[in-house]
C-alpha cells in the first residue's frame, strides 16, 4: 500500500551516520542551449558558493559535475561528461568555463543518464551528500505533446524512478533547480523524483538567483542531517517491533515531537514563503509513490504551458535580449511589425528575454533558522526509512 512499509521483526539495522561537517555536492547540468545563462552564473559564483558553505557549516566541501545533453541522433556532442569528485573550487571552475550551452534536438533531454551517473560518481560514505539538477526540460519518455524522439523513455534502458530510489538508499539528497516556465508542464515529475530522496523541488525564473538556492539548499539539508539520528530512532524502534510503518503517521509523530522540543532548523524561503511541498500537491505526491517510470508515464499528466510561451517554454520572439517586448495597446500580444522584424530563436531562455510572463522582479531565496515544518518531517522519514530499509538487507 501507498505510502506504507512493511518490515520484519528483528535487530534494529545500524544506519551510518554522515558527517555534517563534510558535504559531498554535485550538480547535473543541462548543457543545451537555453541553459546558458545558468552555466555562466554557476561558473561566475562557485568560489561564493563554497566559501558561504564552509563559513556557515565550517564544512568539508567537494564539489563533482556532470553535464548532459542527449543521445543521438537529437544531439551529436555528448550524452553526459563526467567529472568525479574535487575539493578545489577552481577545478570546478575550470570545468564551468570548458562548458557550454548547445545543441539539444527535440525537447527531452538525458536527463536519466544524468541522474545515473551522479549515483555512480565517487560519494564519501560519511559525508552528506547533496546533487543539485539544473534543468528545464523533462526526460523522455514523459508524456507532453511535444516531439519526442525516444518517446519509450531513456534509449540506454536507464529508469530514473528506480535511480532516485537507489539514490536515496544511499543516502544522496537530490534538489531540483527547475528554470521556469520552460520547466513548469513537468514540475510535477520533478516535485516526485526530488521528494523520493527527501529533497525539494526549487523554482527558477532568474539565473541570477542559482547561488543563493545552491547554498540554501546545502544549508537546509546539513541542518536536518544533524536530526536524522532522532528520527532514525523513531523509525529503528517501529522496525524492531515488526509493525508496518505508514510514512504519514511517522511524519506527524515525529514532527510533533520535535516541535514540543522546541526543535528548529534551517529552511529555504522564496520570496519569504515556504516552498512548495510535493506531498501537498496531488499529482507529485502520487507519483512520488510510484516504483517505476513505466507507472509513472501513465499517471502523469502535464500541467498546461504559461500562456505565451512556446513548447520548448520561451516566448516566440523579442526585440533585443534583456529588454521587454512592446505591446500592442491593450490587446496582450506584441504588435505585428515586431512579430516580422525581430524572430527569436526556439533555444532562447525566458530568462534573457520577457514577453506576457514576465518572472517576479525580485525573487530571492533565503535560507533561515524557524520552527521545523511537517514538510521537513516528512522528507527526514524517507530518508530514514530508504536507508535503514538498505541497511537491513
């Protein structure tokens, strides 16, 4: 049953703790070319981006990339690139500056190889491990009107809902940075794969933004680190006694647990909101349950594209990048002369060109101390139950 676990009775399994202080964080990058903007903000703030890490966690950071494009025939350069594990910012640069944003084909993108050869890279198994996804096209396979040219799913076999599950078995935190609106039809996917590992799905609409969610996220997840061992209590004490755990109830008795402790933690806020949780939202929460891709292509629907933007997510055209498009007195559509004279490319990223969806002027992500959430809850118990499910075998 959705939702439930069933476990025997027995020893209660060890559960290897992971070191806050040592963070292990990789990205998967999408390299096509609508993604050039983030590739550069990544490469222009990774030396912020680590020294904010180690000087709020005092941390052991090493840092890995994995860029992906797509197979052939959609995209000739690359599926994925590989690059392990490094403590040197500057390696990490020097792999940013040699990456760039092209090619891409149809829609879908190799986003399960990517995910796979993130779960194979060379994780430290006491550090706590963190991969940031970049992305703002679905993987293929998921159903979305679009051209899709393995529309079967990934054409190396690769499943990734049964990536994330190992994923999260091993401890691997998964984060999505979904740039929208290209990313909004298929948030839902993203939502589920991310709440599988005890993650979060984090929206982007300025590429400006990526170091803030980057050293958010790694701030939130190493606070709740320093909590698993009470909630690996809680769940070691239900296996032990054979009963089969339903994750609601665990989560909302471990939540008030914590709050009657006084317990706080680090948390994202965007625009000084809580993020949205995929557990409160139907479609991610019910495809967050699901064991295979296969379910999910047939559960998932995709959320209807921002008015205004195409299928790839970008406006149709633009005068000149980073300036608003003139409208036609009251009638919400650019006037014809523009339409003629100034065709924008279908790679162009919504994020260096504004039309009839323009993002929030000043969104900004921050990560502070506040009372710890039952979203928060609820993704410490998947954690703890993959791994300690891991564990017991």
């Amino acid at each position: 049953m959705a939702g439930k676990v069933e476990v025997n009775k027995g020893e209660r399994p060890p559960v290897k703790q992971h070191d806050i202080k040592m963070l292990d964080l990789a990205f998967a990058m999408d390299c096509t070319s609508s993604m050039s903007p983030y590739i550069n903000s990544a490469r222009d703030n990774i030396r912020q981006i680590v020294e904010e890490i180690v000087a709020s966690e005092k941390g052991d950071v090493r840092l890995a990339l994995v860029n992906y494009r797509d197979h052939p025939p959609q995209d000739s350069s690359y599926v994925t690139e590989v690059h392990d594990f490094t403590s040197s910012p500057n390696t990490m640069k020097g792999w940013l500056t040699n990456t760039s944003a092209a090619g891409g084909g149809d829609k879908p993108e190799a986003v399960a190889d990517a995910l796979y050869d993130v779960l194979k890279l060379s994780w430290r198994d006491e550090a706590t491990r963190i991969c940031v996804c970049i992305s703002d096209a679905p993987p293929h396979g998921l159903p979305g009107g679009f051209r899709d040219g393995f529309p079967e799913g990934c054409p190396a076999g690769i499943d990734p809902i049964k990536v994330v599950r190992e994923m999260a078995a091993k401890g691997i935190t998964l984060y999505v940075a979904g740039c929208e609106p290209s990313i909004t039809p298929y948030k839902n996917f993203f939502m589920a794969i991310a709440y599988i590992t005890g993650g979060q799905y984090m929206p982007l609409s300025r590429a400006k933004v990526l170091s803030q969610v980057i050293v958010g996220g790694a701030q939130e997840e190493m606070s709740l680190e320093q909590l698993m061992e009470e909630v690996n209590e809680e769940v070691q004490a239900d296996m032990a006694s054979g009963r089969t755990i339903d994750e609601e109830e665990m989560s909302r008795r471990v939540h008030t647990k914590m709050m009657a402790k006084g317990i706080r933690s680090k948390q994202m806020f965007r625009n000084n909101a809580n993020l949205t949780s995929a557990g409160d939202i139907p479609m991610a929460n019910a495809l967050s349950k699901l064991d295979s891709f296969a379910a999910v292509r047939t559960a998932f629907k995709p959320e209807p594209t921002p008015r205004g933007f195409g299928a790839r997510g970008a406006p149709p055209m633009a005068m000149s990048r980073g300036a608003p498009l003139p409208m036609a007195m009251g009638s919400g559509a650019p006037p014809q002369w523009a339409m003629m004279a100034c065709p924008m490319p279908a790679s162009a990223h919504a994020e260096s060109f504004s039309l009839s969806v323009p993002a929030p002027e000043e969104e900004a992500y921050e990560c502070r101390e506040s009372e710890i959430t039952y979203d928060q809850a609820s993704r410490m118990v998947k954690k703890s139950l993959a791994r300690n499910q891991v564990a017991k075998k």
